[in-house]
C-alpha cells in the first residue's frame, strides 16, 4: 500500500514504511510545546460531558480552560462526583 506525499511541490509515492514515518511528523506538528491544537472532552460516570472549548461557565470555569488546570476541588454539575469520577470522552 502506497501514500501520497507532497514533496518539493510534487507528489510522490511511498511505501507503508515510509507512510509510518510519515505520519508521525504529520503528529508531532499537531502538538507545539506540549499543548494540544483541539480541545478534549472528558465524560462523567454519569453521562455529564466536560468539554475544553465551552469550559463551565456556569460553575466559574472559562471557556478554553484545559482539563489540568480545572481546579482539584471541581466537582460534575450533575452529580456532584469529583474530578476523578471523568475520564476521557
């Protein structure tokens, strides 16, 4: 199996081992100094979903507010569990 890579303005053709290659440099150039691009989601046990971009506004997290810097004490708006009840959605 072949992929189509852009080289010097032209496409060319390289294997699987080279797509591997690749594709981790595709990767590496979405992540700039450790932070993400997108914004991730973290799921509740109860269904509530936390979502990096809309933050909790209503519950004085910020809009764009990573997951990390939610504070300890943040506890679901649902349910009232705590941070360790979400994992990644």
């Amino acid at each position: 199996m072949c992929i189509m890579k852009r080289e010097s303005g032209r496409m060319k053709l390289h294997r699987r081992e080279e797509r591997t290659d690749y594709l981790h440099k595709v990767l590496q150039r979405v992540v700039l100094k450790g932070r993400r691009l997108f914004s991730m989601k973290y799921e509740c046990v109860c269904g509530y979903v936390y979502d990096e971009s809309e933050g909790d506004p209503d519950n004085g997290i910020a809009p764009g507010t990573k997951w990390e810097n939610v504070p300890d004490d943040y506890v679901c708006p649902v349910c009232g569990l705590g941070k360790d009840a979400f994992s990644e959605a």
